[in-house]
C-alpha cells in the first residue's frame, strides 16, 4: 500500500497511542488499533510474517521481503509504539499512583465510547452473535478479578509472559498489561522498561514476537470466516473490561515491590466518594475523544 510521509507520521502516532494504551493495565492497544481503523490492517501484515517471507529474509531479498510483510506499515506502528514505551513508562506509573481516579475516568470513557462503536460494527444480530457477546463480557469481567497469581522470573517464564501479554494486546479490551498483572510481572515490566534491563527486554520481546505472528493468523482467520460473531465477541470483551477501568476503587490487599514501596494488589470497585465531577469531565473526553476518530475515519472511507 502507497502511502505519503504524512500518513506513515499519522500512523506512527497511532502506534504512540497504543503503546500509551499498553502501558496502562486495563486499556488494550488493540482497541485503539480498532477505533482509528488500522486493526484488519495490523492483524494481515503481521500475520504476512512466515516461511515464505522469511525465506526471502534470509536469501537477502530485503526489498521483496520488506514489501512483502507491509514493512512500512509496521516500521511506523512500532516505533510509535515504541516512543511511547519509552517515554510513557515513568509517566503513566506516576499518574496511575498519584491520579488514579482522573486517569481510570479518562480510559473509562474511550473504552465505553469504543465499545459502542465495535458493537455497531456487527451485521447481524441473532442468537450466535448474542451468544458471543455475552461470553466475551463474561470472559473479560473474569479476567478482571482473578487474583494475580505468584510467577517465576527466569528467562524462559519471561518468554512465555512476553507471548500471552502481546496476544491479550492486540485484542480489543483485553489488557495485555493488566494480564501481566494478574501473572504479577506488571510492575517487573515497568522497572525492567525503566532500568533498561536489556536481557529481560530482548527475551519478552522474543516471545511477544512469536506470540502475536501465531496469535494474528488465529483471529485473522476467525474475522474472515465468522465476523460478525468474531467482531461481537471482542466487543463483549471492551464491555467486560470496563470492570477494570471503573474508577473507583478500594484496595483489600497489598504487596511490596523489590524496592520497598507498598502497591496494591486486589482491588474492589466502589460507589464515587471524590472528585466525581473532575471524573464525569475526563471520562466525557475520553468518549468525544473516540467519537471524533469515528467521525474522521468514516469520512476517510467515504469516495
């Protein structure tokens, strides 16, 4: 696909705001692949990455390799991705402790107005896509309040993190940070990210590679053959995960980090006790925030 520099910039601030996305458990990059219309393209260029190409990899046929796997497309998605990685990290860590409310509200907001947007994405309504729905929501709802579970910090248990989180984040509100949380490397992660700690990097990376070529021919396939149930299952999810999002919360039980500071660990929603009007704005924005994507992006796709 033929592109200006100026598209390939937009898509590279596509990419920033889902790795602003990824970094917050509870809101999926994949859902803002989804509302600024460049998922379908997301899932085929990397689901392009096989023996085939690869064997022109490895022969040295970079250009037809690079043509091959949409290399433009994804150089820019990932690097925006990676911008925000790197520089949101300290960011998103300080907000989530300090502002947790008007940072939960915000996602809240863009999540719900999403979900709005991918339900009205179904063709068809009957009792397999109903059905898929409401599994999807359930699904989700369960993720968000399993109890995070004590894991290993070897190398290979970071591959295999590296695999399930990258699959949870290329779909549609299921958190691939908030997977790691309930896996207990969230936060592991986020010091490994700040501390550079290169080893732990490369070896998620890996698995986070080969999880998601693996993972995007699956869902690929499944929004080729079964869309509309497909497309209504991961909408079930983005309403499931507005569990996690909801701003609200109280926390039942902690743990201390390797540093010595005390986090939560298990937390429970609440009833607004402060800062509800503050709350009721950002979520607002959040909302109009999509809601202005969807409006652009229709546009785009009118002749």
């Amino acid at each position: 696909m033929s592109r200006t520099i100026k598209k390939y910039a937009i898509i590279t601030l596509k990419g920033m705001g889902m790795g602003a996305a990824d970094v917050v458990p509870g809101v999926s990059g994949g859902t803002i692949a989804f509302i600024t219309g460049i998922y379908q393209e997301l899932l085929d260029s990397i689901k392009s990455v096989g023996p085939k190409t690869l064997k022109l990899l490895f022969t040295f046929k970079i250009a037809a390799f690079w043509k091959a796997i949409n290399g433009n497309f994804l150089f820019s998605l990932i690097l925006g991705i990676g911008i925000s990685f790197l520089s949101l990290a300290r960011i998103v860590t300080w907000l989530l402790e300090n502002h947790p409310i008007l940072v939960w509200a915000f996602f809240f907001g863009l999540v719900l107005a999403s979900t709005w947007f991918v339900v009205k994405d179904v063709g068809k309504w009957n009792w397999k896509t109903v059905a898929g729905f409401v599994l999807g929501a359930a699904v989700a709802f369960y993720i968000t309040v399993a109890v995070p579970m004590n894991t290993p910090e070897a190398l290979p248990f970071i591959f295999a993190y590296g695999a399930i989180a990258i699959c949870a984040m290329i779909l549609p509100g299921i958190s691939g940070s908030f997977v790691l949380v309930l896996m207990d490397k969230y936060f592991y992660m986020m010091e490994a990210v700040k501390e550079f700690k290169v080893s732990i990097l490369i070896t998620f990376i890996c698995g986070a590679a080969i999880g998601i070529v693996s993972f995007s021919r699956v869902l690929s396939f499944l929004l080729r053959k079964y869309r509309d149930v497909t497309i209504a299952i991961l909408s079930g999810f983005m309403l499931g995960s507005l569990n996690k999002v909801w701003p609200w919360k109280e926390t039942v039980a902690t743990f201390t980090d390797r540093h010595g500071a005390v986090k939560p660990l298990i937390e429970t929603n609440i009833l607004p006790d402060r800062l509800l009007w503050e709350a009721i704005a950002l979520a607002a924005v959040g909302f109009l925030l999509v809601y202005v994507l969807e409006l652009l992006s229709r546009k785009r796709e009118k002749p």
